[in-house]
C-alpha cells in the first residue's frame, strides 16, 4: 500500500484507473468534491494535523489517498511510442515530477528512469506531476545505457541535451521515433551515456548565464523537436 496526496494528484489517479483505491482521507471543505469522484471508495473527513501525519507532509492539499503501489511499465511498451525521455542520474522528486508532467502533456513521451541514482516515482514526484505520472507511461529499467541501445533497434534516434552539446537544439533534425536524453542537475549526461547519443545538443542562450534547470530545459527541447518541428 502506498499514501499519495494532493487533490490533483488523487484525482488523476482516480481518473487513470491505475491503481485500486483502498481509502481517501479528506479536510471538510473537500469532501463533497472527492466524495462526488469517489464512487463507492470510501472517503473519510480527518483534521489537517491527522492529514499530516499520514501523508508526513504538509504540502496535501487537504486529501491523502491509501492506493494499491505504482506500477511501472514495461519497457518493451514503450517501443510503440513515438517520444522517449531518458532521465539520466535525476534524483531530485521536483526535476523528475515536472519532467514527466511536461514530457506527457507536450509529446505523450514515455519516460525511462535507472533503479539506481535516480528519483523513482514516489509520491512526491507524483505531487510534482501534478498527477501526471498517473497517466503517464514510466519504465524503470537497471541499466539506462542498456535500454537506450535497445530503443536504438527499433528505430529510435536519440538526442542528448548538454550546455556542451556541439549542435543548436534548432539544428536537430525532425525524427519519426525520437528518444531524448536529460542528464543530471550536477553532472550533466554521463559518458557512457553521450556515447549512445546519435546528436548531442545545447540550448542556445544570451547573456553570461549558461544553464536552465532541467525540467526547464526539457520543455524547451521537447518544445523545439517534437511540438514546434511537427507544426
């Protein structure tokens, strides 16, 4: 069993149908909402402290949800898709949810994350996503360079993002099968990784600043190589 909180994200799981719904835990003011989404679940009014303590935080919103645990998928699935991102050595909750939020409503992408170094799909991500991730398609794989090899056969060209990169983002040719690669907040894309790149990129900028964060810069190229090239 797994806690989730956040109004949105209770509400897109409720809407995915992902995950069976044991309980939801309600503030007052939003029980007739939930309970009018809830269907036959069973939803209980607690005080913001009791809320608190079972979610063990204080960003809930006002509802907390006991759920069956997150599911990832397999990465053979993703094959079907169209836009993959990588997520390279991402371990701060906030990056990896805002990624996937973009990711899923800007190209539908699936999304690939490493067992190790990574921030998994907890329910802070799930909070930063906005409850995306509850829609999303996520695979968690052991061995990242691994999977990218494997997305490499069935069509997939794969796109580095780097303030080093050698090419313009705009320069970047339009891909049927697209996987793009986002690398650490500190150490960028590893090695091992760029190697497995077919084009390594960087987003052009002004001025003496040189860096985005990386949620940032993946609306960006996912903006510029998916949405915009296929307008």
């Amino acid at each position: 069993m797994e806690v989730i909180y956040g109004k949105n994200p209770v509400m897109e799981a409720l809407a995915a149908g992902r995950r069976t719904f044991y309980e939801i835990l309600t503030a007052r003011q939003n029980y007739d909402e939930i309970a009018r989404s809830a269907g036959k679940i069973r939803v209980i009014t607690l005080s913001r402290k009791e809320l608190d303590h079972i979610s063990r935080t204080t960003f809930h919103q006002g509802v907390v949800a006991r759920v069956s645990p997150y599911r990832y998928t397999p990465i053979k699935d993703l094959m079907q898709k169209k836009v993959v991102v990588l997520l390279d050595s991402i371990e701060d909750p906030q990056n990896t949810g805002a990624i996937i939020r973009t990711a899923y409503a800007l190209a539908e992408a699936g999304i690939v994350i490493p067992e190790d170094r990574a921030a998994h799909v907890t329910p802070a991500v799930i909070k930063a996503s906005a409850g995306a991730a509850e829609h999303a398609s996520i695979a968690r794989v052991k061995n990242l360079r691994a999977a990218t090899k494997e997305l490499k056969k069935e069509g997939f060209w794969v796109v580095g993002l780097d303030a080093q990169g050698p090419v313009p983002l705009s320069e970047v040719p339009s891909y049927d099968r697209l996987a793009v690669v986002l690398g650490g907040e500190d150490v960028g894309i590893r090695a091992g990784m760029e190697k497995e790149a077919d084009i390594v990129a960087h987003i052009p900028m002004k001025g003496s600043f040189n860096s985005l964060n990386v949620s940032q810069s993946a609306g960006i190229a996912l903006y510029e190589l998916v949405v915009r090239k296929k307008a």
